[in-house]
C-alpha cells in the first residue's frame, strides 16, 4: 500500500519522532514522484538545499525545485536572503507555480510552519494548496496536487494536530521495532470507510523503498559488533563456577517444598511407624481447664 | 575509554565538521560535557564562541586548567570568545536602550527573539581574511539553552536561534555548534519538552547523560547515551546508539561498558 500511497492526490501527512525520522520516507517519496515526470517542489525549512539534495542523482535533481527557506527564513541576515514575504507568502506562492501537470509539493516541514504561522491561516493555505476546493471528479487523475507534509509529532499539542489530520487524506505514522522501521497508513476516501494498514520498509541508501515482511515476534538478542561481548565472570574474587561432582550433586538434590509423587504417596499413607504428632500440654496453676466448648450458648 | 574515542568509536564514517551535537542531561548534571567539549575544541586549534549564561568565566577557567587549557590565555589570544551572561545580564538595564546588546531579550516586556544574541555569535565567529594563521573550524557552545526558558524565552524562539546558528556556523562555515540543554523528566513542563524534542531533530549527535535509576552511586556517577540521527544513511540495521556508564574523576572521566565498573567487579 505504500507504493499506491502516491496515486492519490491531496494532503499527505508524515508523522514521525525523534527515534524514528521521516525525513528519509518523504525524500523517497519525492524520489518516486520525480521518476515518474512530475515536477516536484521542496519547501525547505528544516535542512539546507545542499543537504536535501545528497543521495539524490543528477536526473531527479533536475526536476526539483527547491525553495530555500532554511537560510534566511525570518529576514535577520543583511543583506537578506530570505524569500520576499516570509513564510506564508512562499507557501502560497506554490500555489501558482504548480499550475499545469502532476505535481508533488514537499513540505520539509510542516512542523517548521506550524511553530511560525497561525494554524488556522496554515489549514486554509494546505487546503487550498491542495486542491481540495475542486470535487476529485473534476480534476482529472492526472493533474492531481500531492502535498506531502513532515509533521515531528512531540512538537504540537493536540489541538493543531488534530486540526491537520483532519485536513489530510493520508496519514503516515513512523514506528518500528528493533532498528526495523514501519508506517502505520491510515487512509480516508471521499465515500468510502477509513482503511488502516501497517508496513515495514526500509530506505536504501539511494533513497529507494524496499518493503519488507514483518519481523518476528520473538526478539533476535544482536550482539552488537562495536562492543566486544565481555566475560563478567573472568574477574571475580569469589567463585561462581560449578565443578561435575558440586554440578551433580545440585542436581540430585530434592527440594523440601517440592511436591514429587514420593511425597504425594507418603501424605496419604500415615502408614507404620509415621506417628502422628502429639501435643504435650502442663497445665499452669491457674489455668481453668474447661472441656466445653465455649460457642455451645450461641444461638447461630 | 574517553569521550572522543567513544564518538569516533560509533560512527565509521563521521564527518566532525558542520555538526549541530546536543548534550542533554535527565536528572543529573551534564556540564562535564560542556567543559570536555571546550578544552576538546581549544586543544584542536578551533575559534571557539562560548555563550556562558550559567556559570561565572572563572568557574571555566579553572576546570579548564585541569583538562589541560587555559581559558585566560585562550581569550587573549582571540581564538576564544566569551558572552558571561551572568555578568553582562546587568549591562543590559544600565545601558542606553539604542546599543544592541546581546542579551537584549531581559529588558522587553514579552522576549521576542534571539536575533541580537545571534547577531554577537556571528560577529564572533565571522572568519577574517587576515593574513595570519587562521583558526580551524569555528565553534559555537552555549551553556545551557534551558535557563532562557525561565527568562522568558519562547521555546520556538530558542529553535529559531539554534536554526540560525545551525545555518550559518554550520552549513555556511562548517562548524560546530554544541548546546547544553536539560530534559525536565517526568514534570510535564511542556516547554521544556518543545525545546528538547525540536532540538532533537536538529541535531545531528546527541549525547544524552542520565542518572542510573537506582539513585546515587559512589564509582559510578550515571549512564551516557549517544545517538546519531544524521546525515541519514539509510540502512536497514542502522547502529545508531550506544550506551556507556562513566565515572568523573578530578582531570578526566571514564567511561566503561554497563555494568563493568572496575569498583563492582
């Protein structure tokens, strides 16, 4: 499903943390959008051109356009080398530059955005930038807008977050376990239920996108080939080891409070000689010996 | 093992320049960090801009002579660059209100931003075209980030500033930038979790100091994480983190694999 997640138009979020980054997803994506002739356009916030661009080759950085807004994003360098207008304005500027044809705008990030635009202003700028005023039967299949925006979940409060999802047509989580990552996809169609899938994937280096089965559930303990594993029992001061005979006689030990059928057979034969305990009692001189029982006047 | 072989150690093809490294320390005190990183950085010929908004230049001077630098000496020369916030922090009230001042943010109403303390790193930090042997690469270290949250600054403010230093020390100069900042744990200080989380994914290294969790121990004083999150090599198994325990002695720190500390063997 992660192949087919570029075959539908409108907002594409990327959810992802800290422990599991997105940002090699979203440029795996933009790789697959290239390929397939679409223009693709960057809005950079987060990283410079020179770093969105490495383990990309010549032909698909030929068709992305990327608009640097990580130099100079607040206008504080003179001379300026920021955009005219700020954030919003090359936001809304997108709008007009993917006119005609196929086009994958890449937002790197939409977190960046949220922190420094009102989000309702935001909303109204992706819904607008993706095309969601036009019903998806006018616009042919082919002239689709795809945003795909990166979005670093601890960084928003619940409000802006569900604000987003709701504008979005996918939603991309980024999981995983043990080094192997996964993206829980949650897609919604006009008309249709909500389907939810997970896949494991992983990126290769030159940003393509391998699918891989699930891994197994029981963990596979890595031994980590930086660390040499190390004895902790080579340099004690006492003696943790057993030898055959103290190894032996360990195990031919019964334990008192085990229950084996020996045992079992003994309990239930109070047989010959197995006396049954006595109690000794010396009565003190002022105890009152009385043999009737105490609870006989109680009328329960 | 020391800090700078344990960094090595992990990551094969480590690039050290153009690095944005984050300590950050979760209920213990990760200043050692920051003092290993200033000699480290001194010792290796590099301009260094220290952004000292906690502790007194005194204070850095002395462990730095126990590392092996002398601070003093440093500064004199030019290849440090010192911003004593806890001095200069006063200027700010007794000085007319048109000069810039780095520390600017204490004298508005609501902080707005950190451009003029911005500014002041990349006026330090500028590399000249004199004649003379220039310095390797430039380094930017602030101690700590968190003390701005409680001076009022906005948690995006301090991203933005980190952002711009990034760009420029970074990307432009091919720096470094080293940043102290502190993880509030289990209070839900949402600020503090904003910075921590943002500054995350901006760092290319981050070295995490954390108390054991069965409390204060003699001969081993807390655990070390380190975890490289870019540039992104995507690989399906990627090692990306390690875990070591350390002790801190009077000139140096050690560090030992879990659980190996000579003194518990």
């Amino acid at each position: 499903m992660l192949e087919s997640l570029l075959a539908v138009g409108g907002l594409m979020l990327l959810r992802d943390s800290v422990e599991w980054e997105g940002r090699s997803l979203l440029k795996a994506l933009v790789k697959k959008s290239a390929l397939r002739g679409e223009q693709v356009h960057v809005l950079g916030c987060e990283v410079s051109e020179e770093e969105f661009r490495e383990g990309f080759d010549s032909n698909i950085n030929s068709r992305l356009v990327y608009h640097d807004l990580f130099r100079d994003p607040l206008s504080w360098s003179k001379p300026g080398k920021a955009l005219p207008g700020g954030p919003l304005e090359a936001l809304r500027a997108l709008d007009k530059r993917t006119v005609s044809g196929p086009a994958t705008i890449a937002l790197d990030s939409l977190s960046w955005l949220l922190h420094h635009l009102p989000c309702p202003t935001l909303c109204q700028t992706l819904h607008a930038l993706s095309r969601q005023d036009s019903c998806p039967g006018d616009t042919p299949p082919g002239e689709q807008v795809r945003v795909l925006g990166l979005l670093h979940e601890e960084l928003h409060g619940p409000g802006p977050l569900g604000a987003l999802s709701s504008l979005a047509q996918t939603e991309v989580t980024l999981s995983g376990m043990m080094g192997q990552a996964s993206a829980q996809i949650l897609c919604r169609r006009p008309r249709q239920r909500p389907t939810h899938q997970t896949q494991w994937f992983s990126i290769l280096p030159d940003f393509s996108l391998e699918l891989q089965a699930e891994p197994p559930l029981e963990s596979q303990p890595r031994s980590d080939p930086h660390t040499p594993s190390v004895d902790p029992t080579t340099h004690l001061t006492f003696n943790l080891h057993l030898s055959k005979k103290e190894r032996e006689a360990k195990d031919s030990l019964t334990l008192p409070f085990q229950f084996s059928s020996e045992k079992q057979q003994a309990l239930l034969r109070p047989g010959l000689g197995q006396a049954t305990s006595h109690i000794f009692y010396e009565p003190d001189a002022y105890d009152d010996l009385d043999q009737e029982d105490p609870d006989d006047d109680l009328d329960v | 093992a020391t800090l700078v072989r344990v960094q090595r150690g992990g990551s094969p093809s480590a690039q050290t320049e153009g690095k944005l490294t984050l300590l950050c320390d979760a209920k213990t005190d990760g200043s050692f960090l920051v003092h290993h990183f200033l000699s480290f950085y001194l010792k290796a010929n590099c301009k260094v801009c220290l952004v000292a908004l906690i502790q007194s230049f005194s204070h850095y001077n002395i462990v730095g002579q126990k590392l092996g630098v002398s601070l003093t000496a440093a500064r004199e020369r030019g290849q440090l660059v010192v911003l004593e916030g806890l001095k200069s922090g006063v200027d700010v009230f007794f000085r007319p209100r048109e000069e810039p001042h780095p520390l600017q943010f204490l004298r508005e109403a609501n902080a707005g931003d950190l451009q003029p303390l911005y500014a002041f790193v990349r006026d330090a930090l500028q590399p000249v075209d004199s004649g003379e042997a220039a310095w390797r690469c430039p380094v930017l270290l602030v101690d700590d980030l968190s003390v701005l949250l409680s001076l009022g600054v906005g948690p995006v403010a301090v991203l933005d500033f980190v952002h711009y230093c990034r760009a420029t020390v970074c990307q432009e100069w091919k720096g470094n930038v080293v940043c102290l900042v502190h993880d509030s744990g289990d209070t839900e200080d949402e600020e503090s979790d904003v910075l921590l989380n943002g500054l995350s994914h901006q760092s290319h290294l981050i070295l995490r100091a954390e108390g054991l969790a069965t409390g204060f121990c003699k001969d081993v004083h807390g655990q070390l994480r380190i975890l490289w999150r870019r540039p992104l090599q995507p690989t399906t198994h990627r090692d990306r983190s390690l875990t070591y325990q350390y002790k801190i002695q009077d000139k140096s720190v050690s560090f030992f694999a879990k659980g190996m500390s000579p003194a518990v063997l």
